[in-house]
C-alpha cells in the first residue's frame, strides 16, 4: 500500500492515506516522527498494524499519565479504562510498563482507598474490602487494607447512628431504616443490633 498523502489531523494525529485503504491510517505524531514515513513509501500490511499497534501503545500511555494525574488507580481498574479506547494488547502493556516503573501500584492504591472509604464513607472493613476489589484488587491485599484502615466498627456506627438521629430512634420505622443503611455500608448484623441495642437502652436510661 503507497502512501498518498500526509496530513495532520486531530489531538496530536497524524492521517496517512493509503492506497487501497478506505480508513486513513491514524497514529501518533510521536511513531510517525520514529517510522520517517514519506510520501511514496510502500507499506505491507503487517507494517501497517505495527504503526497502529505503536500508536495505541503510546496514546495509552499518554492518556493512563493523565488520568494518574487526576487520582490513583488500580492496575485493573486503569487497563479496563484504557480497553475502552485502545488495543486491548497496547493497553495492558502501557499499563505493565507503569507496573513496573511504580506509577502505578496497587498496594498503594488499596490502602490510600482504604483510608478514604474509612473517612468519608464510614464502611466496615467488610464494605472496604468490597469496595476495593470492585476495583480490581486482589480479595488478598483488600482485606489486608481493610482490617489495617478500617475504624472501631461500634464506635463508628453508633456516631453513623447519631448523625442520622440525632434525637434518638424514634420507631420500628426508623431502627429498620437504620438498620438496613448500615448494612449497605458492610456492617455486621451482630454489630448492628449490638449498637442499635445500646442506642436503645441509653434512651431508656435518659426517659427514667
């Protein structure tokens, strides 16, 4: 296939057109500056996916720094990301190669995660370690930074509790209510009676 022509396209593209070749051939201005294409250069067609190929590679690359830049990731939370958009094979070795540099780690990932799910969303270690093997992390490693992060599951829903009812549990109504929005954060149902048992018994010592 003879290249026909050269022209710049969109977001740091370059476009080839290719004789024969309905589709131009797009790829990174970084692979066309390596690959010294020319106009007239004949290109079979293993030469042509290994352009695209190198092309994915390095937009993957690009895009996974970009989104590091944002927040952490997990390896397989950022390669399922960047399968989206590129060569499923170019993804997962852009994502390998900052494996392997420390940009990406996912021990450091579970934990820091750990600690936010811990903070800001008050969930058990059960409901953390849930949480983080959504993202792709090893049942392993998220329970080991769940038990490591998680807080004082009692002390920590009975403040969910008083925030939620700060006056106390006024009803059946609302001790189901509280009940199930506790369980949802990955709280045991021996806690939560536990802890509903107390909340209930601390009123009735305040009423006598």
């Amino acid at each position: 296939m003879q290249v026909l022509s050269i022209q710049k396209g969109k977001r740091h593209l370059i476009e080839i057109v290719l004789q024969g070749r309905e589709q131009p051939l797009c790829i990174d201005e970084e692979v066309f500056v390596t690959s010294h294409l020319q106009l007239q250069d004949v290109l079979d067609e293993q030469t042509v996916c290994e352009l695209q190929y190198q092309s994915d590679l390095v937009r993957a690359r690009n895009k996974a720094m970009w989104l590091i830049g944002r927040r952490e990731y997990s390896k397989k939370e950022l390669m399922r990301r960047l399968q989206s958009d590129f060569d499923p094979d170019a993804a997962e070795t852009a994502v390998l190669q900052l494996c392997e540099s420390g940009i990406v780690d996912d021990r450091r990932f579970a934990y820091q995660y750990a600690k936010e799910l811990a903070s800001f969303k008050h969930l058990s270690a059960t409901g953390i370690a849930f949480e983080l093997q959504k993202k792709g992390i090893d049942r392993e490693l998220a329970k080991e930074a769940a038990q490591s992060c998680a807080p004082d599951e009692e002390q920590t829903a009975l403040a969910l509790i008083d925030q939620k009812y700060p006056n106390g549990l006024p009803d059946e109504k609302a001790v189901r209510r509280m009940a199930g929005f506790l369980q949802r954060k990955g709280y045991h149902y021996d806690v939560i009676r536990r802890v509903i048992r107390q909340k209930q018994k601390g009123e009735l010592d305040e009423d006598v």
